[in-house]
C-alpha cells in the first residue's frame, strides 16, 4: 500500500489441477495408452540428505499427463498410475513478474495488466487507489476441458476426456472494474457469471453476509465501524441448514430441557460468540449429521478426507433438504433408515460428546471453552516443550465461514483454530497515515525476541496497531535497522 492504491489477494480456488487415471500396457508397464497409441512414461531419481541416517532414495515417474501420484495420495488412489495434471506444471507462469507490476499499478489499466500476469495458483485480485477507482479479476490461466468433462471427477488418461484443448483468454476471466453498487466483496465463492469457473470454493454465506453488511443504504463507512465489519462474527449458515430439520429435532428431544436447546438453534442468529452456547450445539450436530449419514457409505478412509473439504458444506445444505435421499439408510442395519431416524442418532450423539466434553452443566458449553487458538512452534510438537514455545491459548470468537474466519474443519468438539486472517488492515485512503493493522503473533519470529508474540494476545481481542505508512512516520517510530549484504 501507499497512499495513492493499494492491492490484497486472496485464493481465486477454480479448478486448474485434474487427477488422471493412466491405462497400462499389459506387455509393458511403464507405457501408458494416450490418444490410441502406448507412450512410455519417464522417470528420474531424486536423492534426499537425512541427518544421522543413510540417504533415501525416490523413483519419481512421469506420464504425459503429470507426475504419478499415488505414492502422495495413499491407499485412496488404487492401482493405476495417478497422474497430476495441473497448471503450474504445464504453462509458463510470470507471477512475480505480475506482483512488480502490482507494486507500482497507479492505474486501473496497470493493475489489470498486472493482474494477468499471474497464471497459478488462481488468485482474487483486488485493487483500489485514492482516485476512487476499484477493481477486481480472478487472476489465473484457466484451461479449456473438451465439453461434458467435469475435473472433480479421476479422468480417464486413455480417453480425449484428459485432453485440454487450450487456454482461456484472461479477458474472459471472471472481473469486476468499478461497478455500479460501488464495492468488491471478494471472500473465496464462485463468482457469478454467464460461464461459471468451475472450482472448490467456500460456500456462498461469507460472502452473503459481507454484501448484506456493506450494501446497508444509510451506513457511512468509517475505520470503526470497517473494523467492526471485519470482527464480526454471523453467518447466515446455520439456519439454512437446520430449517428442513426443526421437526424432526423436535421429535427427538426428550423433555422440556431438550426442548430447550432444540428451541435455541431455531430462534439462534449464527452468530459465533464467546458465550454462545448454541454455537457448539450447532457445531457438534453438524458433523454428527454428516457422521451418520455419510461415513457408512465412505468408510475410515475417504470420511475423514471430506470433513476436510469444500464439499462438505454444501453437500450437508442438500441432504438436509432430501427427506428421501439414500444417503439417509445405514448400510450396517437390516432396516432402512429415514431422515428422522438420522437427526435423531445426531442429536443423541451430540449431547453425549459435549456432556462428556464439557461436562453436565449445560450452562458451561460455552464458545469461548470449544474454540481457541494457539500458535504451535514445530518444537512444541515435543512435551513439555509446547509450554515453552508455543503461544496461547486464546479463547476466540468466529468460526467457519464467518467474516472472522478463524476457523476448522468440521469434526468433534473440542475445535482448535486451524486458519484464520494472516493479518488484519484498515486503511483509508483519504488518511493513510492513520491505518490500523494486527498480526497474529509478533512482528519477529525470534523466539525470546521482544516482539516474538507482543500482539498475539491483542489479535485475540480483536484489537488493532498504528500501521506507519508515511515515510516520516517509519523514521519517526523507527527502533532498530536489520540490514541484509550479499555475499561479496
């Protein structure tokens, strides 16, 4: 940033990575079948330095389409080669080249050049300048796939579905320049358009709840209330997803303190804060739901894999929504199961793991006891190391899809902190030299050093520090010089 434009990214999450299934030769198996005919695969060896041990060795093997895999993916890969196709792999990719252009972009037109630059990964580019020019592109070299072909699915190598007929032109990527409503909301969901990008993006909720916050006719936008919009902590997630569910829950409550909580999730906001004891109802119930319905048919391996993926969200959304889906009938029983009987197993299974969590006195199953954060040191991997070098606990507000996206992935109470903001800013371009800004544990990364966790505890409170971004103020507030010669 400076004080006349200033850019932010974030993962644009299409799809520009593709898994191939290779067929093999039987009479010889480092040749595989591409476009009719057996090409031979390549291999090359790579030896990796281990202290205090001999070298280990790898074999890495290479199909037309990408390194094989299956190695990386486990037992969930199969048999066949897994190639991996992926974009970064196979085009050239001036990034940095786009990120020099990015720091010296002034105009609307450079930050556009700029930003097409940038081939993989995908990435959100937003930019704005104190002229009052705002824009936005969904920076990345999207491949064509042959018509009907679906990349979330393993391709089959033998077959013109693994081909990619070319590139898309970057000005056809999705974008956004000036707009008519006068805002950029940018929060990792598959943008609109009349060709969508097919991709692994967050559910639509942040996003929703951003727009609705910013789109209020008779909000002024001040620093204050922009830092207020970044803390905060709802999503409109969680009534979606228990609305098609309310009467079978209600059916599965038993006696009036049951009926309680049930009556608690209806009426509750989705708003994730410390003394919510909703939110971990919610929580603990929406992968309970996800564990009855959908780990018979999954098993030990692939389960726990979607618990930590996009899919999951929307997947749930709907489910909840087919009273009649197969999913719902467990395949360990001689009965077929309905939804009913479903949300009732969750519901029981919810209220026995938070009891014997948190304990019986439901007042304690609070936000603040089910979601902290704290900021692991590889050395505190080792007890009792961790309490030495790691930083936190911290009890934290938000959760999972929230403006305050600290968040992770979905499983059983208790949840620890797994993503969240790298950092937080707050710049008005009209007063650059007042912006605001956190980090989430200290500006050094020394251990021992003064500034080695000095904001961890102030992140945690949602607080905010000067950030010097005129030239005066950085000699003014200036401590210490770190300066780095190269070697002569």
């Amino acid at each position: 940033h400076n004080a006349r434009f200033g850019w932010s990214l974030t993962m644009f999450q299409n799809d520009d990575m593709d898994l191939v299934a290779e067929q093999v030769n039987p009479a010889n198996p480092n040749e595989v079948k591409v476009g009719g005919r057996w090409v031979a695969m390549t291999s090359r060896e790579e030896t990796i330095a281990v202290k205090g041990r001999e070298p280990v060795t790898l074999t890495l093997r290479r199909s037309p389409h990408g390194p094989i895999v299956n190695e990386a993916l486990g037992r969930a890969a199969g048999e066949a080669p897994v190639a991996l196709w992926w974009a970064l792999l196979e085009a050239p990719n001036p990034a940095l080249e786009g990120f020099w252009q990015l720091n010296r972009a002034d105009s609307l037109a450079k930050a556009r050049q700029a930003a097409s630059l940038v081939h993989a990964p995908g990435l959100n580019i937003v930019w704005a300048s104190a002229a009052g020019d705002i824009g936005w592109w969904a920076a990345a070299l999207l491949p064509e796939r042959p018509a009907g072909v679906d990349g979330r699915f393993l391709l089959d190598g033998s077959r013109p579905e693994a081909d990619k007929p070319g590139w898309r032109p970057f000005s056809r990527n999705p974008q956004a320049e000036n707009p008519a409503r006068g805002l950029i909301v940018s929060a990792n969901h598959q943008p609109a358009g009349e060709q969508p990008v097919p991709g692994y993006y967050n559910p639509r909720d942040r996003a929703q709840r951003l727009e609705g916050l910013l789109a209020a006719p008779d909000v002024r936008w001040t620093t204050e209330n922009s830092r207020a919009l970044q803390l905060d902590v709802g999503t409109p997630y969680p009534p979606r997803l228990l609305a098609p569910l309310l009467t079978e829950l209600r059916a599965a409550a038993r006696g009036p303190d049951e009926q309680a909580l049930v009556d608690a999730l209806a009426g509750w906001d989705g708003r994730y804060t410390l003394e919510s004891t909703t939110a971990p109802l919610f929580r603990q119930f929406q992968y309970e739901l996800a564990r009855a319905a959908m780990a018979d048919e999954m098993g030990e391996t692939l389960f726990p894999l979607l618990l930590r993926t996009r899919a999951i969200d929307e997947g749930l959304l709907r489910l909840a929504a087919e009273p009649a889906s197969p999913w719902w009938d467990s395949r360990g029983t001689p009965a077929t199961e309905r939804r009913a009987d479903i949300v009732a197993a969750a519901w029981r299974a919810t209220l026995a793991h938070l009891a014997s969590t948190f304990g019986d006195d439901r007042s304690r199953w609070t936000w603040a006891r089910a979601h902290t954060l704290t900021h692991g040191h590889p050395l505190g991997r080792v007890k009792p190391l961790d309490k030495l070098f790691d930083i936190g606990p911290f009890a934290q507000p938000g959760s999972h899809e929230v403006p305050n996206n600290l968040a992770s992935p979905l499983g059983p109470a208790p949840w620890p902190v797994t993503y969240g903001p790298s950092t937080r800013r707050l710049i008005d371009f009209a007063a650059p030299a007042q912006a605001l800004g956190i980090n989430p544990v200290g500006q050094s990364g020394v251990w021992g050093d003064t500034h080695w966790a000095d904001q961890a505890e102030r992140y945690a409170r949602g607080e905010y520090r000067p950030q010097w971004l005129d030239a005066a103020d950085v000699a003014r507030a200036t401590r210490s010089t770190l300066t780095l010669r190269p070697a002569p």
